[in-house]
C-alpha cells in the first residue's frame, strides 16, 4: 500500500503559534523524511464558507495569507501538493453520495461539531452546510487515497468519522475507499496550544494568538503582556509552572541552544540555567521573576519565527506565483479526485456509459415486452 499524506486548514486567519507547533511542524518533518508517495496540502476555503457564508471575502483573503505562512514555513511545492478545495468540485459529488451512509444524529454527536455549535452561537439556527463538513472532509480525505492525517486532537472526530464512512461504503459497495488513520504530533503539549492569556485554545476571535506573520515588536508586546500564575505577585513568592502558558510556549520552543546562547555567564562561561527543568525549579521554589521567564521566552521565539518571517517578506514580493502554486497543485487533485470518483460512482452502480449489461439489459426486457405483445 501505498502511503498518501493529506492535511489542511480553513483559510479563516492567519497561521499562528498553535498551528505550527500542532500541525506546521509535524508536516514540514514529514514532507523532508521523503516517507511517503504523495503529499497533499488543502486550502478548505469551501468548508470555511460553511460558516463564513456571509463573508467571503474574510475566507479569500486568508486564502493567500494561508499559502504564505505554509511556504514561509518551509512546506515545499515541489515536494507537497497544495490545492484549493473549491477548486476541486469533484469533492461536493463524493460529499453527496456519503451523505446518504451518516445519520443526522451521528453527526450531532459529533465533539467538535458540539463545541463549535456553542462557540459560534448557532444554536437553533445550523446551517447544514456547517452541520455536515465532517462528511465533506471524509471526502476530501478520501478521494486522494490518504491513509496518513496529521491533525490536531480537535479533528479526531473527523477521522473518525471518516473511517465510519469508508466502512459503511465498502462494506456495501465492496473495498473502493481507504480508512484513513490520525497522526497527532508526538510531544503531547503541542496538541494544543492555549493562548497568551491562558485559555485553552489560541483562538483569532479571542484575540490571544502569537501569528506566524507578527512583526518582532508584536511577538514582544504579546509575550510581555502574557498570562503567568496570577498568584505570583512578588519575585520571591513561589510560582505555578503547570497550566502557565510561559512554561507550555517554553516546553513547546525552546531547544538546548536557547539555554546555552541565552544564560551564558560572559565572564564565568556558566550557564545561569541549563535547561528548562532547572529553570521551572526555580520558578516553583520562588525568586525568579516573571519578567526574566518572559524576555527568555521572547528570545526563544524570536528565534523560531525570524527565519519564517525572512522568508515571509520575501515571498510577498511574489504573490502571483504563490497563487499559481495553488492553482497548478488544484488541477493535480483534480485529476486524482476525478479517478476516486469514477471508482466511487461504478462501485455504487452509477456508471451507465460503461455499464453495457445495464443497457444491453434493457434492450432485452423491452425486446421481449414487444415479442409478447405482437403474440398477443
Ligand atoms: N477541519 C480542518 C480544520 O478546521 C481543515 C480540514 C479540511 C482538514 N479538510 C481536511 C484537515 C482534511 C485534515 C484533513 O482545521
């Protein structure tokens, strides 16, 4: 078997801190391991319209900001394939058949979809479009044969409910489709990234993200304006290193070097700390002040996004190529999406201009219709 990789995201903001922890990294690994047969990249701008239907524009604008940040990150054109899902409309014809293998009820006890109910304060006002995009994913995941899905925890669902899809459709059409398995990143606090102010998820509409795309001075004003232990009011007082997001943005960024550029002795040539264990010890038995752990941690991501955002900059003096990146990459999944289809369609019977036994059928039951009425 073969192994297919696809992921994506909704182009309803810009890439931040969250995504390349959860998700920007894993991909970018994955695609240099050169472990795979094919490597799929999605821009879900039609899925991002399931909630967005009055704003368009919001989603079409995000569409490059999006492709920006992938390529500034270093996922590359010539070893992944990026395409736009609206540009690949035989993705709707595998939704409409799948469809019909999902009970409503299923899908409303979907998580995520709960969750993402709530946030968005639909209440008694679904639009079903939104209600089914985990059944529009299990077409986008299937129809590129992808066995492989780098996800966040949050898209779980959909995998899951993808792979019920795929089992419900061979079971009654015969092995056409290919279960699909996640891959969430391995170092579990990057599953998900709370945001600066401590909330559980960086999240646009909170305003409490670090993008990709910040300028140095934001990522500093961000960083100096984070949430610690709110009961850490003096240096000396013991601090709570666990649930305080300046630690989990440490555990996630910062590497040996950090600690070793960074807490070296000019004089001395000692390290003040040597990893982040020591200083977390610190932190806990008291007398390291918030300030210090926050200007280490803005060094540490300076260091990480500097280099994306050199590659941000220049790539924005090219934006008719980054969008003909996406459009050349669209008619490849086109082309693969159009096979998935043709098999999906003779799988279930919906063939007729190659299904010579149903014609050559219907010849003879009305040759035979004619025969006994002429009898008669
Ligand atoms: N639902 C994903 C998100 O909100 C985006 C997405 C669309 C996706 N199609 C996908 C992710 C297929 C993985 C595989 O981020």
């Amino acid at each position: 078997m073969s192994n297919i990789i696809l992921t994506g995201d909704r182009p309803t903001g810009r890439l931040h801190l969250g995504h390349l922890v959860g998700s920007l990294y894993q991909r970018v690994q994955l695609q240099n391991s050169g472990s795979y047969d094919e490597m799929y990249i999605e821009i879900a701008d039609a899925q991002a319209t399931t909630d967005n239907s009055g704003n368009i524009q919001k989603v079409k604008d995000n569409v490059i900001e999006v492709a920006l940040d992938y390529l500034s990150c270093g996922l590359d054109p010539n070893k992944c394939t990026f395409f736009l899902q609206s540009e690949v409309p035989e993705l709707s014809d595998l939704t409409f058949y799948y469809m019909n293998l999902v009970t409503l009820s299923r899908l409303q006890r979907n998580p995520t979809i709960k969750q993402e109910i709530i946030y968005r304060n639909f209440e008694n006002s679904i639009p079903v479009g939104f209600m089914t995009y985990p059944i529009s994913q299990a077409a986008d995941i299937t129809a590129f044969d992808a066995n492989i899905i780098p996800v966040g925890d949050d898209q779980l669902p959909m995998i899951e409910q993808t792979r019920e899809i795929v089992r419900t459709f061979n079971k009654l059409y015969g092995k056409t489709l290919i279960e699909p398995n996640a891959v969430l990143p391995g170092n579990t606090v990057c599953h998900r990234l709370p945001g600066t102010d401590g909330q559980a998820k960086m999240s646009k509409s909170i305003g409490n993200c670090i993008y990709l795309a910040d300028s140095k001075e934001e990522v500093k004003r961000k960083v100096m304006g984070m949430f610690t232990d709110p009961n850490h009011l003096k240096v000396d007082d013991p601090g709570v290193t666990e649930g305080n997001p300046v630690f989990i943005y440490l555990t996630a960024f910062s590497k040996e070097k950090h600690f070793q550029e960074y807490f070296k002795n000019s004089e001395t040539g000692k390290l003040e700390y040597n990893n982040l264990e020591e200083l977390k010890a610190h932190y806990q038995h008291g007398g390291l002040g918030d300030m210090k752990v926050k200007k280490f941690l803005n060094y540490v991501l300076e260091d990480t996004l500097a280099p994306i955002r050199t590659r941000r900059h220049e790539l924005e003096k090219h934006i008719p190529e980054v969008y003909q990146i996406l459009f050349n990459g669209s008619e490849k999944a086109r082309k693969k999406a159009a096979t998935t289809l043709e098999k999906v369609k003779t799988a279930i019977g919906l063939n007729y201009r190659n299904d010579f036994e149903l014609i050559n059928g219907q010849v003879e039951k009305y040759a035979l219709l004619h025969k006994e009425a002429e009898k008669s």
